[in-house]
C-alpha cells in the first residue's frame, strides 16, 4: 500500500501559554520500519518544466545511506524513470504497476561496496500532465482534492501526492530543488529561496534547512511582495499585483508567528508564503499555504483559515503524521487554530463550535463512524466527521481533564520531542502523561481507539428538601456495549442564580447525587457541550447536514421543464457531491417521505411534492407572494433564494429540505453551490443585495429536567 503525503485542507482553547519543557524523545514503531526501509538521504532534484508541452523533465542526485543495498522509487502513471545510473555506469531496475494506487515502482539493487561519493545514484525522469480542466471536473464540495498534477497556460500545480517526481514510499529527507519555468513563470516551493543563475528562462532554487516528506511544485504568473518579520520572510504571489491584499496577508501571518511560537515553539522554516492557485484549493504545505482566488478573496479567510494553514507548519509540516495509528494532525490543528479563534472572538462562539463539531459528527458519522486511529484523511464528510468533529472535541476534553497549564506543556513537549519526524497518537499519549505526570492510556483507549461515542440519558429523577438545603439525585444512563468514563458538568438553575457540579460516571446506569443550596429550578447535563457523545435525534436540530450525510435520501426535482431548468445544475452538484440519487416530483414519490430523507427543488407553484410538506413546515416558515418569514425575519421574496431544513413529519430520524428562488438561473447555480458550506444551518436565504442570512432552528433538550412547582 502506498502511502503518500496529503497536503493539509483549508477550513482551541488554549488559555495560556508557558515556557518549553522537552519530554523524553520516542521513536514510533513505524518510523522505525520506514527508517529500515528508505535507502535516500538527500535530494538533489533539477526539474525544467515545459508548459506548452504540458511535460516536466530532469533528474535527481540522490544521496544514499551508507546501509542501503536496494531502493524502490514510485512514480505515478503518465510518468517515466527513464535511467539510473551510478558514477555515469548505468543500473538495471525493474518495474511493476501498482493499478490501484495510479502509480508504478521501480526497484534498483544497488552494487555491493559503494563507499563516499559512489553513493550518489542520479535518476532521470520525465512525465506528461493535464490540464486543469480534467481536475475540475473532479472538484467537490467546493474544495479540489487533486489526485494528479496540472499544467497548462493557467500555471503549474504538481503536488507532491501525485509522485511527479520518483520518491520512496515513506521518504523523510532535505531537498535542494532546481526549477527553470518559462519567462514569465514564477515557481514557488517548500524551503528557502536560493540565488539561481539565469538562463534565459526563469530559474529559481529551493533549499530545505530540515528533512520534509516531499516537494510540492507550483508556478504561476505571479506578482510577488515580500516583508522579513524576526527573521521569517514572509510572501504573497497574487495572479496581479494588490498591495492591500498582500499587506493583510502579511500582517496577519505576522501576528499567527508570533501566536504560535508562544504557544507550542520556533516556527521551524525560513519563509511563509499565501500562494494564489488557479484551482479551488485550500492547502498548507511546509512553508506555503495555496489558496484558489475567489478562497484568497474571501474577507473572513485572513483571520481564520489563514492562521489553520499557518498551524499546519508545526501539526502535519514539520511534525509528521506517523499513519500507523491515524491522522492527529487535523484536530490537532482545529483545536490550535479554530477553535482557539472562536474563543478569542472570532466569527463563532465556542459553545456554539462544539455543539456544531457535535451536529455535524451525528449527521455525517453517527453511530458507524471510525475510530480516531482510523482516520488517515478527509476525503469524505463521514472520515471528516471523525478526524476534525471527534478530533477537537478529544483534545477539549483533554484540555478539561489536565487543565490549562499541563496542557500548555503537553503541547510543547509533543512539539520539541517530533520536530521533523513521524508522530503518532501514541506520541501524543507520551507527551501529556510527561507534562500531567500521570497515566492517560485509559482516556486515548476510549478516546483515540475506540470508534463511536457515549449515548448519554437521563432518568429517575429525585429530589428532597430539609432546612439545610435540597438532594437532588437521578440516574446517568449510557446505551453503549461498554460504558465510557465520562466527566460530566451539571449546571443546576435556582431562583437566586446558577450551581456547577462535575461528576464522573463509568457504568451504564450511575445515579448520581448532589447537595444544593438552594431550590433547584431546573438541571442540565453537560449543557454547553464540552463532552463528545453521540447526541440523539431530538437534540440534533434539523439541517441540511442532516440530509447530505444520508446516503439513503432522495433528490426531487420538478418535471415540468422549465421549472427542472431552473434548479437542475445545482441539484446535479448536490447529487455528484454527496452521491444522493435524483428523482423527479411524480406522484408515486409521495411515499418516499415515509421513510426517506428528501431535498425538494422548487416551490409551491414549481415542484408537485412542496404542497405536501407545505402544512408541516408552517411553524418554522410562511411564504407570501412577497415574502419569506423565517427565524423571526421578514426577507423580500424578488432576487432572493431561501433554503429550509425540517424533520421528516412522517420519520422524525429523517430530513426533509426544500430550495426555493426567485432569481435568475445563473444566480441560482452560483449560490446553490454554496449552499455545502452552510449546510449546519437549518436555513439560508441568499438576499438580492449578496448577503447571506442564516440560523438554526432549536433543538430538544433532552439532557434537561425541570421540576414542578417552581
């Protein structure tokens, strides 16, 4: 199995920071079989890319370990090592397909008692691309996960995923790149920039100070600003020249340094640079972030995706995921860098970020998701669920159970003990018991290696009153195989104000007993969602989440041809997305609804089914020849498009949506589209004049009891 590196994808309360304390240096199992298995030590990589021909040719010194006797060299499909060679006598290698993995190996024995400079082997190659016309074609969820590399007039976009270069399979290494571009091109690389001679084209140098696992190449016609702050050289290459977007950039990147190397340590590269893409991208690669245009334009993406791809740098860039024991670099850097945002008032509270990790991981995970140890990449909205959702929820309630200060040392100690090396869970694991100084094996088995979460009810309710205050006990109840040990915040509310009380409960019926002060009014279990747990279906407020993370659910749109014509591309994009059938508004499909998830495409005079779900969706929205009234808002129906998410009348477990318009369709295509990233809303109205409005419908409470009499 081949396993390559992904470049980090684009979307923490870390109180306090402290100084650094080094744990013991571990070495996982894995990276001790890679170390076995790689036979490279250095690149030396010159590379002249061809963009007419759509080709890239050159050759790699690559300098061997003294141990080596066989290398094996993969290469993706579409490519070719064309020789091998050692001090200029060629080498025999052999080859074979690897169907599955788009690629091809080629395995050269090495000839017995090289010694110093005999052990440089140079390696020839070449390859064709396409363009980035086939690559978006496989663009989903607005996002392009690019399995091949791209050329073409727009630029040049080779990651070093696609293995446009021969590599090894878990190669860890330092490079020193030589890229010649066309006139006009500029090439941008992992590493520090290094004067390159010209020859009559554009030719650049790229050089790591520390081993990486791989080179990603991109060039474009770029504009290029650059600023040095405390020593880092920080860039923009915009497609033109815009000193007030470059100078945001920069000085946002400024603060993120200064941020990060506080909390977890040195930024370990000599450059940063916001690197514009001609393809949808968000990405974070060692040293360069690479943002699609209309992404890099987006005026909330400096101040929160900007600092995630920066946190990338030391979670996945520097410290490297070790895929033994699944990718921690996700929620790793969510927590570090969203989820931290959110808590210093950023665009979302962070009662509201968890209860959303918790949402979205019950709609597109729910009971069958994966462990965490599991989760190698976010390729898919269940995988994602678990790795980012699960992922930061895990380090929330790590950070709870430690607190703030041995936190703030874990984070520091995993840092300086794996800089520029693999690092696994386990590694995670060792780092907080140094910093904590106490056993977490338990806390990571439930956690990080058991798949699902806790089903959390309550039940039995009591309570007693005496001249010294009240008793109030009730029952803990867990509907899992194995119960978890849960540390559970209850907040009981009172005529005069509010008490805390924290139990731990490990059984699956615990009943718990607390003394009051005062008269409670009413109680509630883990109320501002710090625990992760599978939450129920009355508590999950409906969504369109609720509905793309059903496999099972159906796509209607209307018959009628004009109508069709109007919503068909952005059904079509949903479909292709979430791979949901399609279906049109016959009669017969009335009887989906009964136990179907549905997303109805048009309104009352457009798709036939609207009149049937029409009386059940009365109490959230009221549609007028003039208006939308929804979540207590009056929006003028001309040029706006309304998006609305209910519980299935019929089959509360299940999601009942509708898209409606009354716009033209190009307007309705642009922002049908963008209906993916607000899909935790239970409804979005698009408004004539561009904003996006948005909320969500409540959910049940069924942690919470309220006592009679009050």
């Amino acid at each position: 199995m081949i396993s390559i590196r992904k470049t980090a994808g684009a979307a923490a309360a870390l109180t306090l920071f402290f100084s650094g304390l080094s744990a013991p240096s571990l070495i996982s199992a894995q990276e001790k079989n890679d170390l076995k298995k790689t036979a490279v030590a250095h690149h030396t990589l010159n590379v002249t890319v061809d963009i007419g021909a759509r080709k890239v040719e050159g050759f790699d010194r690559m300098s061997l370990k003294m141990e080596a006797k066989e290398v094996r060299l993969l290469i993706r499909a579409g490519s070719s090592i064309d020789r091998i060679e050692v001090s200029g006598a060629a080498l025999e290698f052999t080859t074979r397909e690897i169907p599955k993995e788009g690629a091809g190996e080629a395995v050269v024995t090495l000839p017995s008692r090289l010694k110093g400079k005999d052990r440089v082997m140079l390696v020839r190659f070449h390859g064709t691309f396409p363009d980035a016309s086939a690559e978006r074609e496989k663009i989903k969820r607005g996002v392009a996960y690019v399995e091949d590399g791209v050329i073409g007039e727009e630029g040049v976009f080779l990651p070093s995923s696609s293995l446009w270069y021969p590599q090894e399979e878990s190669g860890i290494t330092p490079y020193d790149v030589t890229v010649t571009v066309p006139t006009g091109y500029t090439a941008i690389m992992e590493g520090e920039p290094v004067k390159a001679a010209k020859k009559g084209a554009n030719v650049s140098r790229w050089k790591t100070e520390h081993p990486i696992d791989g080179m990603d190449l991109v060039a474009a016609r770029y504009a290029v600003e650059k600023e040095v702050y405390k020593g880092v050289a920080i860039y923009t290459y915009f497609f033109e020249k815009d000193p007030k977007l470059s100078r945001l950039y920069i000085e946002k990147t400024r603060g993120y340094l200064d941020l990060y190397q506080g909390m977890i340590g040195p930024y370990p590269f000599r450059k940063f640079a916001v690197v514009e893409n001609f393809l949808p991208t968000g990405y974070g690669m060692p040293s360069f972030t690479l943002l699609g245009s209309a992404v890099l334009r987006l005026p909330f993406i400096p101040d929160t995706s900007l600092g995630h791809e920066i946190a990338h740098n030391w979670w996945g860039n520097s410290v490297f995921v070790d895929n033994s024991e699944g990718n921690w670099s996700e929620a790793l850097t969510t927590y570090t860098a969203d989820y931290l945002y959110a808590g210093r008032g950023g665009v979302e509270d962070p009662l509201e970020f968890r209860r959303g990790k918790l949402i979205g991981y019950r709609n597109f995970a729910g009971r069958e998701g994966i462990s965490l140890k599991d989760f190698k990449d976010s390729t898919s909205t269940a995988s994602r669920a678990v790795g980012y959702n699960k992922g930061v929820m895990v380090f929330n309630m790590l950070e709870t159970l430690l607190g703030p200060k041995d936190f703030g040392k874990g984070i520091k100690e995993f840092y300086a003990s794996n800089a520029f090396r693999r690092a696994s869970w386990s590694d995670i694991e060792a780092a907080f018991e140094h910093s904590a100084g106490r056993d977490l094996k338990w806390f990571f088995d439930e956690w990080v290696r058991r798949s699902g979460g806790p089903e959390v009810s309550i039940g039995g309710v009591e309570m007693k009153g005496s001249a010294g205050g009240y008793t109030v006990s009730f029952e803990i109840r867990q509907n899992n195989s194995a119960p978890y040990i849960l540390d559970l915040p209850v907040l009981f509310t009172t005529a005069k104000g509010a008490e805390w009380s924290n139990v731990r409960v490990g059984k699956a019926v615990e009943r718990v007993t607390v003394e009051l002060r005062e008269r409670p009014v009413s109680f509630e279990v883990d109320p501002d969602y710090q625990t992760f747990r599978l939450l129920s279906e009355e508590e999950v407020p409906p969504s369109l989440a609720g509905f793309f993370g059903d496999k099972d659910g159906v796509i209607i749109v209307p018959m009628e041809e004009s109508a069709r014509e109007k919503y068909s591309k952005t059904a079509q994009t949903i479909s292709n997305d979430y791979a949901i059938r399609m279906m049109t508004d016959s009669d017969n499909i009335r009887d989906y609804l009964k136990e179907k998830s549905v997303f109805i495409f048009g309104g009352r005079d457009e798709n036939r089914l609207f009149s049937t779900v029409e009386p059940y969706i009365s109490k959230e929205l009221t549609i007028t020849a003039d208006s939308y009234e929804v979540g207590k808002k009056i929006f003028k129906r001309e040029g706006s498009m309304l998006a609305v998410a209910v519980k299935n009348p019929f089959n509360p477990a299940k999601t009942v949506c509708f898209f409606t318009a009354d716009a033209g369709p190009e307007k309705i295509t642009g922002n049908g589209k963008r209906l993916r990233y607000f899909s935790d809303s239970s409804y979005i109205v698009f408004t004539p004049d561009g904003k996006v409005e948005k909320g969500t419908f409540a959910g049940k409470k069924t942690l919470r009891h309220e006592f009679e009499g009050r």
